[in-house]
C-alpha cells in the first residue's frame, strides 16, 4: 500500500507545488510507482506535470474522483512510473458540494460520510498500485488542506522564511494533530522544510534561526534558496530542461532526507 504523504501550510509562496511536483519526480525517477494529486484550485501541479492548462481537466479531475468515489478513470499518465490526478478552478467549489451536495454542474451527488475523509476513501480505491501518493495543498487551512491531511500518514511543513510564515506554523500544527485524532493513518508531521530562502537577508536567516530552535528535530537540514533554474521548472518543467539538474541540486538533498526518514519510522 502506497504511503502517502502531503506538502502544506496555510500560506502562498512557499514552495508547495514545485515541493511536490520535484518529489513526484525523483520518486518516479528512482523506479518507484507514483501518484500526485493536485488538491489546489490553482492546478500549478497539474501544469507543471502535465504541461498543459489546468482548465483542460475541466469535468475530468480530482473533483469528480471525489464526487464519484473512482478515481480512476481520472488518472492522467505523467510517465511510465508516474500518474496525476489533476486540478482546475471548479475544484475551489468543493466545500459547496460537501455541505450541499450540489455540484458546479449543478447536478446533486451527497456523500454520506465524514466530509475529512472524501478524498480518503476515494484513494483507498488505487493506493494498492502505487509506492507513494503526493499530495499538493492550497494555501489555506480549507477542506480541501484536511482532507488531504486525513489521507496521509506524513505531512511535510513547508517554511518560507518569513514572519507571516513564522505565524501560520502552530496553527498547521494544530491541524496535522486533527488529521492524527480524525483521521485512519495516524497522520504525522515527517520534517520542515525550509524553502524560498533569500541569502541576502538578515531577516530570512532569522527565521530560519527561530524555526530550528522551535523544532530541532523536526526541520531538514536541508534549505532551499531561491534560485532562477528552480523558478523556471514551471517554464521548462521535468523533459527537455537543460537546468535541471541545477534546479534538483539542492531538493536531492532534501529527498535523501526524507527517505531516511520514512524507512526509519
């Protein structure tokens, strides 16, 4: 069974999308079975993987996975080790369709379980056929953030070094400990990662400083920084990207990281 985990917090530019997109990628690349499920209305993962408009995945998404409970015939062939299941803007209409029932096509689906554990039980249905589920969040601590907090057994925090950042921190916690209590797979926080570093500022360094003294085991040793070659993986992406491997340097680094300590726990 797949293990699953997701890239969040409850704020924008921190890295999320490329995070997960990078990870689904070097876990395809070292042979094994991915799947990355794009859980933000904004489909940045859908397009950095896919490399087309997230709109085109209009009736064809992770949203109606969920509405129908089948996932596959969703899926969208990345690879030959690595699948999506894609996000549009209608994926924002998903709190209205839980509490509702009504969906944007104006048709009336009602799911009568808990509303946290949707996109679990529709993963339930294919993580027999995966290694790894990757999950990207919106930046907001919304439905669409708990319940793929409640379908994974890690989270990684993602941690722009900021002070906005810096506050968004206890209550992600707070929500990794709901998914734990709520949810079926004793969701745990796997690390912080810290990314989008400024080197030029004295104030990213801080932050970087005060989020190692709060969690000294929890963070990686791992920093990202901001670099052109990883900005310009939503232009280029993953095939044909002559700095790619200047855009991967420091996130191998990261990624051994992270495996040491799935296969430790």
């Amino acid at each position: 069974m797949a293990i699953t985990i997701t890239m969040g917090i409850q704020k924008g530019g921190c890295g999320k999308s490329t995070t997960t997109g990078v990870l689904a990628y070097l876990l395809s690349r070292d042979g094994y079975r991915v799947l990355a499920v794009d859980m933000d209305s904004q489909g940045n993962l859908t397009e950095l993987l896919s490399r087309k408009p997230s709109n085109e995945f209009t009736e064809k998404s992770v949203l109606e996975a969920m509405q129908e409970r089948d996932p596959e015939p969703y899926i969208v062939k990345v690879n030959d080790r690595l699948d999506l299941l894609p996000a549009n803007n209608f994926l924002a209409t998903f709190p209205r369709w839980i509490y509702t029932g009504e969906t944007y096509l104006g048709k009336y689906i009602r799911y009568k379980g808990k509303p946290t554990l949707i996109l679990d039980d529709t993963l339930d249905k294919i993580r027999h056929r995966y290694d790894f589920i990757v999950i990207d969040t919106p930046p907001s601590l919304s439905e669409q953030t708990t319940n793929a907090l409640c379908a994974s057994q890690y989270v990684i925090m993602m941690f722009e070094c900021s002070n906005w950042c810096y506050s968004a921190v206890p209550n992600f916690m707070e929500s990794v400990e709901g998914a734990r209590v709520h949810g079926r797979h004793n969701t745990r926080l796997l690390g912080i990662l810290r990314t989008m570093n400024d080197v030029r500022r004295n104030d990213a360094k801080a932050f970087n400083e005060m989020i190692e003294e709060d969690y000294p085991n929890e963070v990686f040793k791992t920093i990202i920084t901001r670099k052109a070659p990883i900005g310009r993986l939503s232009l280029y992406g993953f095939e044909e990207n002559n700095e790619l491997n200047q855009a991967l340097e420091q996130y191998e680094n990261f990624y051994k990281e992270m495996m040491e300590r799935v296969q430790s726990r």
